[in-house]
C-alpha cells in the first residue's frame, strides 16, 4: 500500500472512532428546556372533490385469444375458461369469481391478477 493509501485509512479510522465509538453525551437540563415555540395561523383548507367511481369499467379487448381479455387489468379469457387441468377455469377453482363477465368488478379483478401474478411468479402471463 502506498503512504497516501495508508494515511487516508489512518484518517477515516480515526474520524470513525470519534464520531462513532463515543455515545454523545446525555442532554443536561437546560438543554431539554423549549427553546421556541412555532405557531401557525390556522388556514382553512378547502373541500377535496370525490374521486370515487361510480360506474364498474368495462375494459374488454376482443383482439386477444381465448376469448378476449377483461377489466382493469385485462387479465385474459383462458384464466376463466373450463380446460384439462382446471374443469371449471383457474379463479372459478379459487372461488375468485363465477363467470369471465365478473372481472369487470374491480375488487375481483385485481383479485385475480394477484393470484395468476403469483400463479405465474411475475407478470408473465400478461407477456407475449
């Protein structure tokens, strides 16, 4: 190691056990007085609009196979879908839902995307 190396090390230790290995000293009593006190002038603030929906979203993309893909998270027709493995579709299994129209809810929707997201391990069932 080079005298610069090792001088630089020899610093950084030392600053180290100052800072670090000392505990700082317990506040006497005339340093846990309030010094100031902060007031502030009451504003009112004004009404925040309602963002809540009233209305389910109906998101529906008929370009996609297995019978198109639904709702927020367009999770696609082969999920709710009868098939070898699951007679009844994969979130029917689940009890997630009853029907493909049901992924219209948002709730049930993004319920399902989270059981076909760790189905999946990732979001691989949303890529091509």
């Amino acid at each position: 190691m080079t005298l610069i190396s090792k001088t630089a090390i020899t610093l950084i230790i030392s600053i180290m056990s100052v800072f670090v290995f000392h505990k700082p000293p317990a506040p006497t009593p005339a340093e846990k007085v309030i010094r100031y006190e902060y007031t502030v002038d009451a504003v009112p603030v004004p009404a925040i609009p309602s963002t809540t929906l009233t209305t389910q979203p109906d998101a529906f993309n008929p370009s996609d196979p297995n019978n198109g893909s639904y709702g927020i998270m367009q999770i696609n027709g082969f999920w709710c879908q009868p098939s070898r493995y699951w007679p009844n579709g994969y979130l029917q299994a689940y009890g997630l839902l009853t029907e493909c129209t049901d992924l219209y809810d948002r709730e049930t929707n993004l319920r399902a995307a989270l059981a076909i997201y760790r189905y999946s391990n990732g979001w691989r069932a949303w890529g091509k």
